[in-house]
C-alpha cells in the first residue's frame, strides 16, 4: 500500500466537521473524527447532498425542522433577474462584502454591496505582446462591452442602493460612500460604473471547448489539429 493512503473500510460518514467555515474533517456514523487538511466529498449523486444537509449545509428551514444547526454562509447573495434576463434566467447578482479599505471611510469601516453581471454578452481578449516567453500577454477584458451588459449593471446598482437604503440597514449605516448621494441620474451612475469597475479574476474560455471551428478543444479537452 501506499504510505500516505489510508482506507477505512465499512466506515459511514455522517457529517463534515468545520473550523469557522472551512472543512477540517469528516465524522462517521459512530462518532470517530477524521481531520485532513482538504476534504473532498465524492458520495454521488444522493450521498454528497445528504452529507451535506446532515453538515448544516442546505434548506434552512428543513434544517431547523431536523434540529441540525445552519451553517452560516460567508456572504450573503442575492440573485436577481434584470429586465434584459431571459426567462428563467437571473443574470445579476448582489454580494455584501466587508472588504474595503477602512481609511476610506469616515466611521472606519464599510458594508460593500457589490453587483456583478453574471451572465455577460461582452467578450475579451488575450494578445501576445511579443515572442519573448517572459512577457506578460496582454489582456484585454472589455468590461461591461455592449450596451445591454451596461444597461444590466446599471440596474443591478439600482437594486444595491435600495437595499443599502432600506431600514435594516439604516441602525448601522451612516451614508452612501460610492457611487454616492450626487449621483442620481443615469449618465452619472454609468460614469461612476466606469470609474469603479472590477473583476472577480474567474477568467473563462480563453481556450474554449466547442465544435472545430467554434472551439479550441474538443469535448475530451484535446487540440483541434494536434495529436497527443
């Protein structure tokens, strides 16, 4: 057997053990912890979510009925559907953060509402600057490219500002630092989206998979006109 490979026979996992939110283990059916420093959870398609559900992780209120305590989440995510979304689709989504630079703020902290487009229509680019293989490519990301994409982050911000101004939030904070309370109007609002734009770094498709032609690959991952 491998040195660094132990396996457990007959054993029954009941349940994910967490340090805060991160997996630090597993507990089995009879009450023996086993602690790893990643924990991958690969029970199917039936076993995964049971695990999951017995962990803390899914529908609250089934939870509480079961008497299995909520995992907190580690941000919470509104997902909502634009006036552009097609049916069923919800292409926008708003995330409370606290990450943000607290010299910025006149109280020392922020709760940032930040709105991303989901679903983009915008494409970018990726360029070699030169044959040197120690340049960095050039990276184009054409950000919020067409109009409809433009249009659907300036309704997503619509949709943070009225959260931001609802009551819940009025015990804990004190004014709109950004876009801010002079930016009322659209054309204002789209300069200030310009302005203030960011990326999450989840960059896709730059190798993308599709038909000869329309991809890069193949459905196997394999190069189109290559030979492994």
């Amino acid at each position: 057997m491998r040195p660094n490979l132990t396996i457990t026979p007959h054993a029954e996992v009941d349940s994910v053990l967490f340090d805060g939110n991160r997996a630090v283990g597993v507990t089995d059916a009879i009450g023996a912890t086993y602690r790893a420093r990643q924990v991958i959870l690969s029970a199917g398609a039936y076993g995964s979510p049971a695990i999951l559900i017995r962990s803390g992780i899914g529908p609250a209120a089934r939870l509480r009925d079961l008497a299995i305590p909520v995992y907190p989440a580690a941000g919470a995510i509104l997902w909502a559907a634009s006036s552009e979304a097609e049916p069923g689709d919800l292409d926008l989504h708003v995330s409370a953060t606290h990450l943000s630079d607290p010299a910025q703020s006149p109280t020392g902290g922020a709760i940032i509402l930040a709105v991303a487009v989901t679903q983009p229509e915008s494409t970018g680019r990726v360029r070699l600057a030169d044959r040197d293989p120690r340049s960095a490519p050039v990276i184009q990301y054409n950000l919020l490219g067409t109009p409809r994409d433009m249009q659907r982050m300036i309704e997503g911000v619509h949709i943070s500002r009225r959260i931001g101004r609802d009551a819940a939030f009025r015990a804990v904070a004190q004014t709109e630092m950004l876009p801010g309370p002079a930016v009322t109007d659209d054309a204002a609002l789209r300069q200030a989206i310009v302005e203030q734009l960011d990326v999450y770094h989840h960059a896709t498709s730059t190798v993308a998979m599709g038909r000869d032609g329309d991809g890069v690959v193949d459905e196997l991952g394999r190069v189109y006109g290559t030979e492994a």
